[in-house]
C-alpha cells in the first residue's frame, strides 16, 4: 500500500508549501486507519526536505515517480522513499532509499546489527544498508511484477545528520554496504549521482501502481534455490512418521481458503523432529507457489535453522521467511496461504517488547492465514506467559469456522531408549508419574557429576568431536557481565568455576558458534534446538528433600521473565500458583536435560538432589 505518490514536481511543491508533514500524516489516517506519532511526523518534517534537495538537478525529471511510506506485503515495514524512472536503455528502475536521523552508531558483532540512541539510549537496531537492501529482496523475491517484468530495484540508505567517524561504514557490514550503498550527511551529491545512473528518464508507464496491484508470492529463482539448499542436508531429511505429518499437511493446505480454513495441530515431544517436518514444509510451500512462513516465538530456532539451511550464519534472502509469532497484530485476514508455528506451546498472549501489543497470538496466527500448522509439545510450555495450548488453538480455530485436525509424531530422538529416558525424566522430577522409575534398559549417556568443574570437562571433551556439545543452565543466575565483561555470571568459588552467560554476542546463533562452548547457554537459546551432548547446572530453583522435588522460585534471578505475574498469582490463588510455578521450573529443567540426542550430564547444586538424580538411576 502506497502512503503517499506524486512526481518530482509534485512533491517539491509539496515540499514548498511547508505541508509535507501534514500531507503524509492525513494520507495515513486515509489509507491506515491509524493517527502518526509525534516522531513520525518529525522525521517527514526533516528528511523529506534532504531528499528534496537532493532531487534538485534538472537531470532528474520533474516526472519522477516519488512514493513514500510504501507498505511492504505481509509486513508492518514500510520504505520510506521511492523514486521511480527509467535508464538510458529504458529499463524501469525504482531507487528505494531509507532515510535515518541518526547522527551516532556503535558497532556489534552481529550480523547486520548496530547500535544507535532511540528512546533514549543505544539499543540494537539492523544496519540501514542491511534494512534497505532485505527490503529489496523482499519485494524482489515475491512481487511477480518485478520479478516477471524485469523490474531492477536499488537500494540504498540516507543519513543526513551523520558525519564520517568508521563506525557505520566500518568493514563488518561491508556486505550490506555493497549490496546498498551508504550516504553520509556529506554524500548528497553523491546521492543525487547514484539516482541519476538509474532515473535518466521519467516514469511513465506508471510503475509503483503496478507494483502495488502485483500478485503477491514467490518467485521460482527464490523457490529454486531454497529447493536446492535443502536436497542432500541430511539435517532436513524425513523419516517414518515425519513424512506421513508432511504429506498430510501439504494435503490439507490444497484446499485451504480464506473461507475454508484449515489448521492442523501436531504434537510431539523432544527428539520427534518436529522443526524438520516444519522446515520441509517451508520450502515446499514456497517451491509450490504458496506464501508461506516459518514462525517461532524464539528467535533462536529462527536464526538457527535459516543458517544450516543457507549454509551461512549471515542473513540472506530468506530471512523475511523466518518470522517472530508477534508479526501478526496488523496482518490482513487470509493474507498468508501458510503459517507453520513451531514451538506452539511458547505462543503468548500478547506482543511486543513490553507485552501490549495485539489480542492474542494464536488467534492473530489463524486469522492471518488460509492454512497453519501448530507443532506443540504441552510439556516444554516454560513461562507464566506462555498460552500455547491444544485447546487455545481449538478454541480460536472454531471461533473462525476452520476445520481442525489432529496428528502426533512419535520419537526419533536418536537413541534406542528415548522415550524411556523422557518418562524417566518425568518421573524422576515428578511430573507425572510412569512405569520408568529408574534407567535400567534405556540406552542414553546420562551422568550426574559431583562438581561443575568435571561437568564442564567431560562437555568440553565431548565438543572436540563435533562442535555439537554445549553446557546450560537454569535461570538462577545474575547477568553481570552484560554490563561490565569482566565480570562472570555463574560462580562456584569453592570449585574454582566461573563462566559467562551467552546472551549478547552470539544471540540466537549461540548453539552454532565454535568458541561459544567457553559460555553457558539458558532456556532462551536453545529451546526447540538440539545438540549431541548437553550439560546442565541446575541452580537452586529446583531441590530435592526426603525423595520430594520441588521448585523454589526465590531462587530464580529477578531479570527472569518467565516467571512475571507469580507474586499477583499467589495473592489471588495460592495453590494454583505453586501448582503453575513447580510446572515450569521442572518443565524447564525438562526440556534443557533433553537437548542432547546422545547424553545429558548433570550437576545440581542442591546436594540432595544430586543423589535424587544418581538414586533414581538404579533404585526401584
């Protein structure tokens, strides 16, 4: 949807007038339905009059197309600034230029990422290059009038305020910087060049209302290469039951309908395979012509996945196909053919930073699309604000008359004794109890160490076959090296250990990263993700007194946000907040102690429930 579309001419006397801000704000209210706010309208006020006088060269023509605010399909993003023309050799070009106020930015290491003040302080945002460049590909990859017309766009980003220093320019985002150049508050005129390599002529055929009125889905360049990315990747290959959940989604989607909705619910544990089946999907969707994303409230499997299927841990044209479950409080109905939600039972209620953005997720999940996949495992649901339940999705898929079916997959979790292992697990911390009350027959490496210093060894030993072993940890401990790295997190003086959380450097790559063994992984980073060997620290959270496990939730760190809203729920129904809060500190431990598909160590630091565990090994 295009907020605002003029000419050149137009625009400059819209510019002129001194009512830019105003013009854009109403067409905002007209075409969005939505008042702008106040920084909104403070940026239209300042950039656009840059843009303007980098558009004053008679070598540009005065019928230019000029769009602003162009909604982005199946997205909230919108570009900020269009112009649109033909080259020498009148081929159509739109030059999309995202413009910043910024005038700071500090370097991260991650990929596409810097830093700059918004709100008051530096937060993490995506680089500008990288920002203008994804958009690109988003449109590039699935509107078929660019694709199908030859339609060249070129991105680029324009921060008018900012003066040289290396940071924003600095080689870490070389790549983006390539593939969108960067103008600086002294590039106008080199801004003004590079529009005029690709605008010599002016628009006359009228190309951003072809673009806006092009079908939206998938280009078959896109569908081909994300078809080959995974043939031979034996990380993605299906077995057994996977293969009859796949063939039975596909199935439903044919005859999915905005007035037909079908959802589908499957349920499966640790180890079933569940994110294999859902990457499989997305590509033959996608290969099939179909919109389709793969969604996760964890960033974590998002990151992870798009990277082992690319081959690269840097962001690629398959990025926007990889979704958070909050991008949905603004989507149209039916505007998507398909939605696979893996990790389901993590779905809140709410979204956004703070919690008070849409209605609910799972009903905004239906809403938005024709067909969606729910992969679920009840049992890993590990936060007070976790939603995600069988009869959630039931409930809101009946409310929208969409026809609901039900599967499961059963374990593949690479070892002869996994389900054993599992109902040991449950039975041991009292989950539930199950005919696997010690581990006698399940053939699984599993070992409970006397002291972190030899936990840590024998993962250590276990990383330098593969890169696939990683220790974590229950969310006990104060993330003090965030604010100063010299600092550690998680301190055993009378051991001699101290290691560092991993939630800043790595992210949600944190599971890939070589040298990331030297830290501890949480909850958080590596839900829904599986490693060969897992070495868990389970903190004081979880004890163990008289042969009764038990949660304490004073023991968890106050930055934890799984467990908000435990204090007012224990005001209000003391049992029910016990029976809430002993679900999800075992559940966690759950779902930590079953990451790896070849052995779990363990160390506890309640002494008692170290022996529990070793107890329950071999005692009946």
């Amino acid at each position: 949807m295009l907020v605002y579309q003029s000419t050149k001419a137009g625009f400059n006397i819209d510019i002129t007038s001194g009512n830019i801000d105003e013009i854009i704000s109403k067409k905002v209210f007209e075409k969005l339905n939505r008042k702008s706010a106040k920084s909104e309208i403070e940026s239209w006020r300042n950039s656009l009059m840059y843009m303007n006088n980098v558009l004053m060269d008679p070598e540009i023509p005065d019928n230019s197309g000029i769009s602003i605010e162009c909604q982005i399909p199946q997205t909230s993003k919108r570009i900020d600034f269009i112009i649109t023309g033909e080259n020498e050799n009148s081929t159509e070009h739109a030059v999309i230029v995202e413009l910043k106020q910024w005038s700071e930015a500090q370097i991260t290491d991650k990929d596409g990422i810097v830093k700059t003040i918004l709100g008051g302080g530096f937060v993490e945002t995506s680089h500008p290059s990288y920002q203008a460049w994804s958009y690109s590909a988003l449109l590039s990859n699935f509107n078929e009038t660019i694709y199908t017309e030859d339609i060249q766009l070129k991105p680029c980003a324009f921060l008018h305020n900012y003066s040289p220093d290396g940071i924003i320019t600095n080689e870490f985002y070389s790549e983006y910087l390539i593939k969108a150049p960067l103008f600086l508050k002294s590039d106008q005129l080199k801004l003004r060049d590079f529009i005029k390599s690709f605008v010599k002529f002016g628009d006359t055929k009228n190309l951003m209302y072809r673009i806006e009125k092009g079908r939206i889905r998938p280009s078959k360049m896109l569908a081909d290469s994300i078809v080959a990315l995974i043939k031979g990747n034996q990380e993605f290959v299906m077995i057994d039951d996977q293969k009859i959940v796949f063939e039975t989604a596909l199935n439903m989607s044919k005859n999915s309908s905005a007035r037909n909705k079908k959802v589908l619910i499957v349920e499966g544990g640790p180890g079933t395979g569940k994110s294999v089946v859902a990457v499989n999907l997305l590509v033959e969707f996608t290969r099939l012509g179909k919109l389709a994303h793969y969604v996760s409230k964890n960033a974590a499997p998002r990151a992870v996945f798009e990277s082992k299927l690319t081959g690269t841990l840097r962001k690629t044209v398959i990025s926007n196909m990889f979704k958070s479950s909050g991008s949905y409080t603004e989507m149209a109905p039916a505007s998507m053919d398909v939605l696979i939600i893996d990790e389901a039972h993590r779905l809140n209620e709410k979204s956004g930073l703070y919690g008070n953005i849409g209605e609910n997720q799972v009903k905004e999940l239906i809403h938005s699309s024709k067909f969606s996949v729910f992969f679920i495992d009840e049992d890993q649901r590990i936060a007070m604000q976790d939603i995600g339940t069988i009869d959630e999705i039931e409930k809101w898929a009946l409310s929208m008359d969409a026809e609901v079916y039900r599967t499961s997959l059963s374990s593949q979790f690479r070892c002869s004794g996994s389900d054993g292992y599992i109902s040991w697990i449950d039975h041991t911390l009292q989950i539930r109890e199950t005919a696997n009350s010690t581990f006698e027959g399940i053939d699984y490496d599993f070992k409970v160490f006397d002291t972190p210093i030899s936990l840590k060894d024998a993962i250590f030993d276990k990383n330098q076959i593969n890169n696939k072993s990683r220790l974590v940890a229950g969310y006990c401990y104060p993330w003090k090296s965030k604010k100063d790295k010299s600092l550690f997190d998680i301190e055993f003086p009378a051991f001699n250990f101290k290691m560092r959380w991993n939630l800043t450097e790595d992210g949600s790559l944190w599971i890939l990263k070589p040298e990331s063994v030297n830290e501890v992984g949480c909850i958080h980073t590596c839900q829904g993700l599986e490693l060969d060997y897992v070495g868990v620290i389970i903190g004081k959270d979880l004890l163990s007194r008289e042969g009764f496990v038990f949660a304490d939730v004073s023991a968890r760190s106050s930055s934890d946000k799984t467990i908000h809203g435990f204090k007012k729920m224990k005001k209000e129904s003391p049992q029910l907040a016990m029976k809430t809060i002993n679900a999800i500190v075992k559940n966690t431990y759950r779902t930590l102690m079953t990451r790896g598909m070849k052995g779990c160590y363990i160390y506890a630091e309640d002494e008692e429930l170290n022996e529990w565990l070793k107890f329950s090994m071999g005692a009946g």
